[in-house]
C-alpha cells in the first residue's frame, strides 16, 4: 500500500470506530481480516496513524474547526507528525487510492489556526470533565502534563536478575537500539517509530530464557521503592499478571516467602508460565475459589504488602490512548471504592514494622493523595514514609528522580513529562513497630 492508501485506510478506521463506538484495537483486527493484502508493515503504519489520532483527537478537531474523521487525521499529520500543507497536499492529491484534495477551508485551517487560545482540555486532549481533576495537581501545568501523556511511549523491558545482567543482556539487543533506562538500574528502552512494526521481543532468546521482561521504567521504579528484601515475607494482594511480582522476586533474591494473589482468577492466568520462565521458585500462587479467604492464615505477620492497585489508568493514556476518551465519571467512583477495600484488607496482614506499599498507574489525587490521607485517618498506626527516603533506593540518582518527580507529603508521582515514565504513584505506609 502507498502512504496515500495507508491515510485513506485510517480515516476510514477512525469513521468506523466513531460510528460504532468499538475499541480501537478492535476494529484493527478486524480491518485486517477483512484486508488480507495489506502487509505487516501496512498494518502497523495504519495502527500508528490510529493511535495518533487518538492521541490528539480533541486538539486535531480544534486545530480543523470540524470533528469529521477527515479533518482529525488531517489535524494529527500536523499536529503530532509534525507535516507542512505541501506534504499533506501530496498525500492528498485525489489519486487511486488516496484521499481527496485538501479543499480551501481545511488549507487555510491547516495554515493558520494553533492551539494558542484552546482551553486546557483541548490543548492536552483528554476529557473536559477530567479538567478539574488534573487542575488539582497540575495547575497550569495541567496541559503540558496531558500533552505528554498523548505522546508515543517505547517499549521498556526490565533484566530479570535471577536470570541475567544488564551489561551482558544489553549488547544481545543492540540489533533493536536497546539502551539503558534513564532511572532504572534493571531497564532498557528501545524507542519506536510512529511507523514503527513490534519488535518481535517475545521471540528474542533472553525472554525466551526468562533474562528479560516487558514493563515500563515506572513500573520497574515502583516494584524497587517498596525495597523488598531477601527473607522477607511479601505479599502482592493485587498480583494480576504478575509484572510487579516477578520485579519483587528478583529483588528478593530466590530467598523469603513471597505470596501472589488477585480478587480476579482470570487476570492471575499467565502468571504461573512467567513465575517458571523467570526462576522464581519462592512463590506461593493463591488463586481466589468463590468466598474463602486465601489468606486467612496471615495475621499480621508480612513485611511487605504490595498494592498495585485497581485504578482509572490515567497514568498509561500514551499506551491505550482511546481509554481516555471511554472513560466515564462514574469509573472513578468505583476505583475509589476498590482502592478503599484492599488497602482495608492489606493492614491486618502487616507486622509490627512492617509496610505497605501502595501503588497506582494515575495521576488523580482522588486516588492518590487523598486515598492515601483517608487510610491514615482509618488507621492511625501507619505513617508515610518520606518520599525523598523511598527515592532512596536509587542511590547516585536518588536526588535527581526527587527534583524530577512530583513530591508530596503522601507519596511519590512520575509522569511522562517529568520522568519520561507512565504515570506512577507510590506511596511507602509504614506500620508502628
């Protein structure tokens, strides 16, 4: 397919998943299926164009003064492409295949209209009704914060330490531009292209091996602040697939007791097959059966509970940047309630001088902050641990991460734009001894 072709498929997507109100991701496939000649390199250039529109849906309609599906792609090519008229003109110039001619309104949209007078929302495309929300920590940053939220994230991969080292894993993946993270000592990061196709990690021989996991520096970053220990007992209330829950083991070393669970089974699935690719052998996997209680023998004796807690994911829009735009106020109210019942059933299980870590992919203070200040009312016998001493860990980097991060008296929050992570809070509760 030509680019011209490649931009006529994406418009013709982004009216699909307008008028059929269909994930993104969905409608893809299924444009794929329907379209067996288009390559995979076709396939991914489209998908790149998807996602961008996406990222800069609400801007590229302001920019256009018109929502069509057109004008959004139109928008996007100047918007977060960065191409002048000339460019897109030839891209649109009416020939077998591509779109029609730029008309003389979207020309003189393209040429004169910016952003400069849009309102926040706008600006940094997300949902109006989240405006005040952001307002509330961000300030004025609020648009700029947003803005790099919609930007393209890469692909971050975490050295599993029972497995390998960094310095010995990295040239293996300098076919794929592999470098080191920025904060993390266990990360590499190989950026992509907007047209950019999957790397193909899975199939590389050190994730075959188990020396190499997918998971972004942030995430990477939180598993490190919670500083499990070799011969502790750690517990991962909100184990999921397990990409915290491998980071701990590493950090523990093969030595301790290290429990996995989820109130939903179905999210703990993968997590055996990766437990056994990665050398994990501490590792008690308790899969939840109707009403019992998989932890009804651990009173008040973890050293460490985990919390990667349920949330709104606002921290990880620059990965599924349509979520924003699907998610619904009332989405919140019932994360906040989630979040309020496992951190209720996480204080039991912690010993005297023990701690919790609680973490969320948000950056809204509802669920953050406040839902950290609302704990310590309920529970008076923890404390937050600093966040300069939970930076700690990162030892030469440590005053670096602090000044790049955004410091509360509750906890720690990276961004995009601050961190070059997903959105991050992490917040140390330490229990009296």
């Amino acid at each position: 397919m030509t680019p011209a072709a490649r931009l006529s498929a994406a418009i013709e997507l982004i009216a699909t998943i307008d008028a059929q109100r269909v994930p993104a991701a969905k409608a893809l496939k299924e444009w794929g299926t329907a379209h067996r000649y288009a390559g995979s390199g076709d396939r991914a250039a489209i998908s790149g164009l998807i996602w961008d529109v996406l990222r800069r849906q609400s801007s590229a309609a302001y920019l256009m003064d018109d929502a069509s599906a057109r004008s959004r792609v139109l928008g996007m090519l100047k918007l977060e492409r960065g191409m002048d008229i000339a460019t897109i003109q030839a891209l649109c110039d009416g020939g077998r295949f591509a779109p029609d001619p730029l008309t003389a309104t979207e020309e003189a949209a393209l040429a004169s209209r910016s952003l400069k007078e849009a309102p926040a929302h706008v600006a940094g495309d997300y949902p109006d009704w989240l405006d005040p929300h952001l307002a509330k920590v961000f300030g004025d940053d609020r648009a700029a914060e947003a803005t790099a939220m919609a930007s393209r994230a890469p692909l971050d991969l975490r050295v599993n330490t029972l497995r390998g080292k960094r310095e010995k894993v990295l040239p293996r993946l300098s076919h794929l531009g592999a470098r080191e993270t920025p904060w993390s000592p266990l990360g590499l990061r190989i950026e992509l292209g907007a047209d950019a196709r999957n790397p193909g990690i899975h199939a590389e021989e050190d994730f075959i091996k188990g020396a190499i996991e997918v998971q972004d520096e942030g995430s990477q970053l939180a598993a490190l602040f919670s500083a499990a220990k070799p011969g502790e007992q750690v517990i991962d209330l909100c184990a999921g697939a397990g990409g915290k829950t491998l980071a701990v083991a590493a950090m523990m070393q093969g030595k301790g007791r290290l429990i996995a669970t989820d109130s939903d089974k179905r999210q703990l699935a993968p997590i055996h097959e990766r437990l056994s690719r990665a050398g994990v052998h501490n590792c008690d996997v308790r899969t939840p059966r109707g009403e019992e209680e998989v932890l009804s023998d651990i009173k008040a004796s973890a050293d460490l509970v985990l919390i990667d807690a349920p949330c709104t994911g606002t921290g990880t829009w620059r990965r599924n940047p349509d979520a924003k735009w699907r998610m619904r106020p009332g989405a919140l109210e019932v994360r906040l309630k989630d979040q309020a019942e496992v951190l209720e059933r996480a204080a039991p299980l912690v010993k005297g001088g023990g701690r919790i870590a609680y973490i969320t992919c948000s950056v809204l203070s509802e669920e953050n902050g406040e839902q950290v200040r609302a704990f310590i009312a309920r529970h008076p016998e923890f404390s937050v641990q600093p966040p300069e001493q939970t930076a700690s860990v990162l030892w030469d980097k440590a005053e670096a991460f602090a000044e790049a991060a955004l410091l509360s008296a509750e906890g720690l929050l990276m961004t995009p734009r601050r961190t070059g992570t997903d959105g991050f809070f992490v917040s140390i509760l330490k229990r009296q001894a």
